[in-house]
C-alpha cells in the first residue's frame, strides 16, 4: 500500500492566490467605495444658496446660507413664516437637479 504524504509547499503557493483575492477586493470593493465616497464629500462641499438638499434624515430644503461647516435650510413656508433649520453639512444626503424632487437617489 502506497501512502501519499503532503509536501511542504513553499511560502509563494500561500501567497499567491492571497495576493490575487486581495486585488480582486480591491478593485471590486475598495476603489469604487473610496471613488464614491470622494464624489460624495467633494458634493457637499460645493453645496451653496439656492441648492435644493435632502438631509441624511430625509427632510427636503432649500440652502439659504452656508458658512463653514454649518448649512441653513428652508424646509417650509407656512403662513408666510419661513421655517428654517441649520445643520451639519456632513448631514447632507444628495443635491436634488431641477425636476428630480425626490425621485433620485
């Protein structure tokens, strides 16, 4: 009867397929996260008046000021009285484009 014993392999039959897993979770996970996140940041620090927002809270508003790291939003009008809240500018969400009230994420 013939008994197979394991070979101790070397180091480079470990490490390459590791190697290969890592890169593949890189460019699949990683990069497109650290892109999107970028995109997001470099957003809310162009946010100015008039950019219609929606917090991470999901209330919808309009900027009327911006100073520093904190925003103005005019989140309604009623009986002529302008509701405003200041917040966070990492509290904001996504910029709405005209015509996208609400409807893009």
């Amino acid at each position: 009867m013939i008994w197979l014993q394991a070979q101790p392999g070397s180091p480079l039959d470990f490490l390459v397929p590791m190697a290969a897993i890592f890169l593949i979770f890189y460019f699949l996970l990683i990069r497109p996260q650290q892109k999107q996140q970028k995109e997001h940041e470099e957003m809310r620090s162009s946010v100015s008046r008039g950019d219609k927002v929606v917090t991470t809270g999901g209330i919808h508003g309009t900027v009327t000021g911006a100073e520093g790291e904190v925003v103005t939003l005019e989140i309604a009008n009623v009986e002529g009285k302008r509701i405003r809240v200041k917040l966070d500018r990492t509290r904001i969400d996504r910029r709405l484009s005209d015509g996208d009230e609400g409807n893009k994420k």
